[in-house]
C-alpha cells in the first residue's frame, strides 16, 4: 500500500461539513485563552460529555492539558470574525470580542449559538492530536444558527436558506488562481469574466463544485472572498478564492490582473474585486469582503479553521 499524501487527506477530511468553535479556558495566572476548533463532537448524554481536539503542536497545549475544565463556544453564523481572531497567532484574542466567566469558569463568549461549561472528564493522547473530553457542568443555547466550515471555507446553510426564500437571485463566482495569475472568460464583446453561476436549490457548495468542475481538474475551493449585494443586478453574490494545480482551463485563460486585462472586465463589482485581488497578491495578505457592490468592509481572513 502506498504512504498517504497528509495534504490529499486533510482535503478528503475537509469535505465533512462541520460547525466552527472556540474553546475557552484560563491559564495558571487567570488570563484567558483560546483557539478556533472545527474538531468538536458530542460523547455522552449520561454523564454528558464532549470532545475537543488540539494539536500536540499548538502553543495552547500544555495549558489546556493542564486546565481543570474548558468551555466549547458554538460560532453561529455572523462570526466569522471570531473564527478568524482565535486561528491567528496575536497576543490577546480576547480584546476584540465580548465574553464573561461560565458557571464553572471558563470564558463563554457573546452572541454564539450555544456554550458548554465542562471540567475536565479525562486526556487522550492520539497521534499528533490529543483529545480534551469535558463533562458539561452548565450550558445554554440560542436560536441563532450556527456557522458552517467544509472545504476551507466558511458556509451558511441558513443565510443561504433565506436568501433563496426571498428569492432573490443567489450568484456563486470562482477567483481561480495559479501563481498569480486569475481564470478569466472571454465574452462575444471581447470583455472578460471570472466564471460564474446561479445557486440552484442544491446550495452554494454543490454549485461551486460544478463551477469549479466546467473548468477543468486540479482546481481546489478555498475561502469565500467576497460577499456582497449586487442591488443594479439584484441579486447576492458570493466569490470563492480557489487554487488551480496548472495553468489550464477548458474555457478560459489565465491572465496577469495588469490595467489593460482589468479594463476588461464589464461588471464593475467584479472588477474592482479584482483590483484588490492584485493588490492583495502582491503584499500576501488577503481579505474578505462584505457589503454591496459599492461599498463595504474588507475584514482580514485567517489561513483557515484547526486546533491552533
């Protein structure tokens, strides 16, 4: 049998769409910490328990072992912000949110879907990973639903559930890249665009999915990189940001983002995505986008959701 690519099956596991999480916990001089975790599960209802798992190489390691009990905060779907501040390595992932001590003291923070106040149950060791299990001393939840991860990329069913009740026109774009170079579509008046298609009742996934497949093999989904209501066109558009193993595309062609290819692009949302796109490639630090197809906020995204 041959040896297992670790890259190949990270992406395999990443299919399984998961909720996001923040675990919680003090270290032994009261200050807070935490880090973002899609690894979290359901043990037992008799005693309750639950199940994190954090890397052996996480600078939280030693104090989660440690720690008498941790808290698993369930990030509902407006926080992805969140998300993103407990993967990134700062120095106080507390500061930007709002929290306050569980019954049994670990930080529970503000506005998710639902808390579990657990003390320790027992430590496992398991390969490059050990597994936290806690007994729930308290919780609580909310009706807010709950944030999706699958594919490297943040996902909600329920935003996009409403969105397609509202019947408003839900558009999935692909930014496929290869060494900074961007797919793009030639159209019969020789302007350009990323590709493009309708969500359909199957979901944002499945259509990217197809996207994705139209254009040829190789071709791995990344993180949303713009969302945003396009009120001219009206309808909501949502743009991942996806890798491409070559240069090669059944149906268009990979291009610099110079001014003379940006100039091409008709719609003028996704030419001024596009803009930040290059510049955002230059310097390596990406972002997400948020608003319409005017205005808005550019947030900055973390590499992804883990055990950090």
């Amino acid at each position: 049998m041959s040896a297992i690519d670790p890259r190949t099956l990270r992406n395999a596991f990443g299919t399984f769409m998961t909720g996001v999480t923040v675990v919680t916990t003090r270290d032994p001089e009261g200050k807070p910490v935490g880090f973002t975790a899609n690894s979290f599960t359901s043990v037992s209802l008799d005693p309750p328990l639950v199940l994190v798992c954090l890397a052996n190489s996480s600078r939280n390691r030693s104090v989660f072992a440690e720690a008498p009990g941790f808290a698993v905060n369930i990030l509902s779907e407006g926080q992805k912000d969140i998300s993103n501040t407990f993967a990134r390595p700062v120095e106080d992932r507390f500061e930007a949110v709002t929290w306050r001590d569980g019954p049994f003291g670990a930080p529970v923070l503000d506005g998710v879907s639902a808390w579990f106040d657990c003390s320790r149950h027992k430590l496992v060791e398991a390969g490059d990973h050990v597994i936290l299990i806690g007994k729930v001393e308290a919780f609580d939840d909310s009706p807010v639903p709950g944030l999706g991860y699958a594919r490297g990329a943040y996902v909600t069913p329920a935003m996009e559930a409403r969105a397609l009740a509202s019947q408003a026109e839900l558009m999935v774009s692909a930014l496929i890249e290869y060494q900074g170079e961007v797919l793009l579509i030639p159209g019969d008046d020789d302007s350009l665009a990323l590709p493009v298609a309708r969500v359909g009742k199957e979901g944002v996934s499945a259509a990217l999915a197809q996207l994705i497949a139209e254009h040829g093999a190789g071709i791995e989904p990344g993180f949303i990189y713009a969302v945003y209501e396009d009120d001219d066109a009206g309808c909501q558009h949502i743009s991942f940001l996806c890798q491409a193993a070559e240069p090669v595309s059944r149906h268009g062609t990979f291009k610099t983002l110079v001014p003379p290819v940006l100039a091409k692009i008709a719609d003028p949302a996704m030419r001024t995505m596009l803009e930040r796109f290059a510049a955002e490639s230059r310097i390596g630090n990406f972002g997400v986008y948020y608003g319409n197809q005017v205005s808005g906020k550019v947030r900055p995204i973390a590499a992804g959701s883990g055990s950090q």
